[in-house]
C-alpha cells in the first residue's frame, strides 16, 4: 500500500461502541483488536478487552482508525478535544522514515520509530504545533 493520511481516533474506553455507530452510520463492518489479544496486558486486566486497534474501511478513501487510551499509554492519558491523531501509514519506508523524523522535530517523541509486535516499524509524536502524529511502515507480505 501506498503511503496514505488516515485519521486516528482516541476514546476514553468506549471505541468499540463509538465504531459500531461509526459502522452503522457509514455501511461498514469494524474491525478490532484488543488489548489482551495483542498482549498488550495480561488477560486477566480489566483494559484486557479495550480496543488497541480498530479500523472502519468504508471505502479505499474513506478509512478511519480507533483506539482507547487506558493508563499508561500516553503522559496526560485521555484529552476530550484533543483525540484526533493523523496517522501516516504504508510501505513506503523511505518516505515515511523521512516523514518521521522531518516532523517529529522541534516536538515531543512519544514513542521511537521501531519494531514492533505486529511486526511494523512503528512510532509516534506530537509535533511542534502540538499535532500528534503517527507513522506506521508496513512490513512485506511473504
């Protein structure tokens, strides 16, 4: 996949209810992962079900991207008005490595570019407008 601009929203713990409405409204089926599925935390928290990583694909141009924020994930944790992040996404590693540092800087990194447990290069920041940004490079399919 091309590098794409998608937008990724961030709930206080009820994206999967925000998403099925987001499914219904737009004609679309969401995906979702969770926390425990992915190991994020043991099986037996209570954010074990939370989603880590949904997607509502409704078309090729219209793709949105859920995740609630539990403790621990972010500094300040869930911010109303402030849980839109741009997310770029793709194969392109040479573009998105540039995209990465070129406007990560003079803002905060949250979480380095590197591998990650689904197997993408993965890493996020906010930028020096206070935009969070994050960039995920898709590893080859074999």
């Amino acid at each position: 996949m091309p590098a794409a601009l998608h937008p990724y929203l961030n709930f206080a713990g009820n994206a999967r209810e925000a998403f099925e409405f987001y499914g219904r409204s737009l004609g679309a089926i969401p995906q979702f992962a969770t926390f425990g599925e992915f190991g994020g935390v043991p099986a037996d928290d209570p954010n074990a079900d939370k989603i880590m990583h949904g997607s509502l694909e409704v078309t090729d141009l219209i793709r949105l991207y859920a995740s609630d924020v539990i403790e621990g994930m972010s500094p300040e944790g869930f911010i109303e008005g402030n849980n839109v992040t741009l997310s770029l996404m793709g194969d392109d590693e040479t573009l998105l490595r540039n995209a990465y540092l070129k406007l990560s800087e003079g803002g905060s990194v949250t979480m380095p570019l590197e591998k990650q447990m689904w197997g993408d290069v993965y890493g996020s920041f906010t930028d020096r407008f206070g935009i969070v940004w994050q960039v995920n490079i898709s590893t080859p399919e074999s």
